[in-house]
C-alpha cells in the first residue's frame, strides 16, 4: 500500500483537480458515486459518498475514493481519511465539489440566476 504521505499528496491533487476544473466526474448507475478516468481509461477512480458498507447493507462513514484497474474491476487504492491523515471535512467538500461538477449543479444554479435576471456582478460573493 502507498505510504500515507503519498495517499495525502494524491488526494490533495484529486482536490485541487477537481476545484480547477481539470478532472471530468460522471454519475454512475450507483446513487452517490462518481468516476473519473486516468490512463486513457486503463484506471478507473471512483468517488463514494461512504467508506464501507456494513453487515446490514448500509453504506456508512465518510467519502472515500478507489482507484480500480478498468480490465479486471480490481481495486488497487481505497483512499480514506484515516489512510491518508486528512480531515474528514476534506474529504467531504472534495466529495461535494465532484458532486456538484458532475451533476452540474453549478450551472443550473446560474441559468436559473440568469433568467431571475442577475448577473454575476449582482453577486456579492
């Protein structure tokens, strides 16, 4: 397994992609996951709103990522909190930000601005 100072660098660049706008997530047919293709799609990484799922079936904890071998649907990485010494709250605005960018809240939220007739500078944030 990567070392958790290495967990903690790929997350921080999972975080800081997704903020700039340079990873591309897609729903996936499971409720509260996402994924994201690297290696021209020989790696699959995948965003979970939860970290396990427990012996009832219920998917508990916070936000985790896996990173899988696409040809064989291995899971190579499962990217924790605890495995990488980050905060959960990371975890879960990471999780928030790839939600938002996948099911493009954003932009439903300025086409709706834009035809109460508002514009960006009528902002103040």
């Amino acid at each position: 397994m990567p070392t958790e100072a290495k967990q903690r660098h790929l997350f921080d660049q999972i975080s800081s992609q997704t903020e700039a706008g340079k990873l591309t997530w897609s729903e996936t047919a499971e409720e509260d996951e996402f994924i994201t293709l690297f290696g021209e799609g020989k790696f699959v990484l995948k965003a979970l709103r939860y970290t396990e799922v427990d012996f009832e079936g219920d998917k508990v904890g916070p936000p985790s990522f896996q990173l899988i071998r696409n040809e064989d649907d291995t899971v190579l990485l499962t990217l924790t909190a605890v495995s990488s010494g980050k905060a959960r709250y990371e975890f879960e605005n990471t999780f928030q930000m790839i939600h938002d960018q996948a099911l493009g809240i954003n932009s439903a939220v300025d086409e709706v601005l834009a035809e109460l007739g508002f514009k960006d500078d009528d902002i103040p944030f």
